[in-house]
C-alpha cells in the first residue's frame, strides 16, 4: 500500500491553481457572486463525465445563453435558448428540466446551499447518503413531467447504489477551502465529505493498495474514503487530486509510449 508520505507529495503536486484552467471547476471562478458560482458548480458538475473537451465546449454553450447573468438568468426563468444544446444521453428537454427546477429553487428559496444545508441539519447523524437523498428527491419531485433519462442521469438517485460522483465533486467544490477548490459552504466539514468516485480514481486507488472492492460504486466510495481518512481525517478528499490526477498523466503517458 502506498504511504501517507507518498499519498500527500502527490496531492501537493496536483493540487495547484494550474489544475482549474482544465477542470469542470473553472466554470465555479467565473461567476459574478456567491449564487453564480454555487449555480454553475452544480451544473458544471452534472455534466463532469465522458470526454472532458467535449463536455466543457457544452458548458461554454450553456453559460453563453446566460449573458454573464448565470443568477438573474435562472431566476427569470426563460430558457428557450437552451433548446438544441445536447451532450450525450442529455437531450435539450433534461437540461431545460433541470433549469426549471432551479427556477423553483431560487425564486422560493435561498437557492442551493439553502437545500443541501436543509437536507444536511435534518439528517445529520444519519448516513450519508440519506443527506443526498432529499436533495436528490426535490429534484425529482418538482421537474416537469416530460423528463427523459438523461435527467435522471443528471441527477441520479443515491438509492440505486451509484458512486454519485458529480454530487460528491460538487461539495468538495464548495466545502472545501484550497488553491483549487473555492470553500464557499460552511456547513458541512472536508472531514464529512466523500471521494468523487470516477475510473481514473478507482483504478489508481486500487493500484495503490487503497481499495479492494471491484465495483465502482458506493460501497467503494465509503471503502476508499474510509482508508483515506487514515491517512488525513479532516481532509481525506484532499487526496482525490493525488489520484485523479496522476492516474490521468499515468494514462496519458502510457497511450504515448513514455
């Protein structure tokens, strides 16, 4: 098994502000205020799977309906522009679905950070992913009827056992407090969160001796952050760089040949 002095040279390595300029995240520093980033962390977030090039060039395409306005956008409510912008199994009717729904969220309430804190404080003392549900399940229960699966995809559901990667991304994004992640929440603890789950990750967590389970899902993120915690307990996601990022140059390398 890899050692914490290992482990922590590899995270000091990758976690650097040059990391931001590639990842899903950067669209987080673009936003005029608190509410704009927090809203386009979660959507970028949603997106953050298949081919990254591919997936950041819709992200363009979707903020770039907003007008630099990514708050007052979501608050008027008028997404006919969104309408032919696709990625994958996201039709424009997931998207526009997904939109509405935070149309809801923000004109009824304090937004995002109102519902994850909400869902946090009733479930506190609970697991995990029982805070994830309600986040997930008022979603659900107020998107439009037309939704097809790639809103499902988008917002997957804890209860199916899925490594719920993005929504873990997601709140590293905004608890943690680094030169990559902006730490705009605070009601949770880095402590308390879980390792965004992805092949990259898995696959080197496994090379490192850090995980056993063969399955990317769940019961591997627990695994993994468990073992992660040994090595850093008030941070152990502050390790998802040393292994995503490394398992992604490691990749890389050996499709050149080096």
């Amino acid at each position: 098994m890899i050692t914490k002095t290992e482990l922590d040279k590899l995270a000091e390595k990758y976690e650097t502000p040059d990391f931001i300029k590639d990842d899903p995240i950067q669209f987080i520093y673009k936003g005029k205020c608190k509410k704009d980033a927090e809203l386009a962390g979660f959507i970028a977030s949603t997106f953050a799977f298949g081919n990254r090039k591919m997936f950041i060039k819709t992200l363009n395409e979707i903020f770039d309906c907003c007008d630099n306005d990514l708050t007052g956008y979501i608050k008027n409510g008028d997404f006919e522009n969104l309408k032919g912008i696709y990625y994958r199994l996201y039709k424009d009717n997931d998207i526009i679905a997904m939109f509405k729904v935070l149309n809801k969220l923000y004109t009824e309430s304090d937004g995002l950070e109102e519902l994850f804190k909400t869902s946090y404080i009733v479930d506190r003392g609970e697991k995990y992913d029982h805070f994830l549900q309600k986040v997930v399940e008022y979603f659900y229960i107020n998107a439009p009827k037309n939704i097809g699966n790639g809103f499902y995809h988008m917002i997957p559901n804890p209860k199916n056992g899925g490594a719920m990667k993005k929504m873990n991304m997601f709140l590293r994004w905004v608890i943690r407090k680094s030169p990559v992640d902006i730490g705009i929440w605070s009601f949770m603890k880095p402590a308390e969160l879980y390792i965004p789950l992805d092949v990259h990750v898995a696959r080197q967590s496994r090379d490192m001796g850090l995980l056993t389970r063969k399955s990317n899902d769940y019961n591997a993120v627990k695994e993994l952050t468990e073992n992660l915690k040994k090595f850093c307990p008030e941070d152990p996601v502050k390790y998802d760089f040393a292994m995503f990022a490394f398992g992604v140059e490691s990749n890389k390398n050996k499709k050149e040949g080096v």
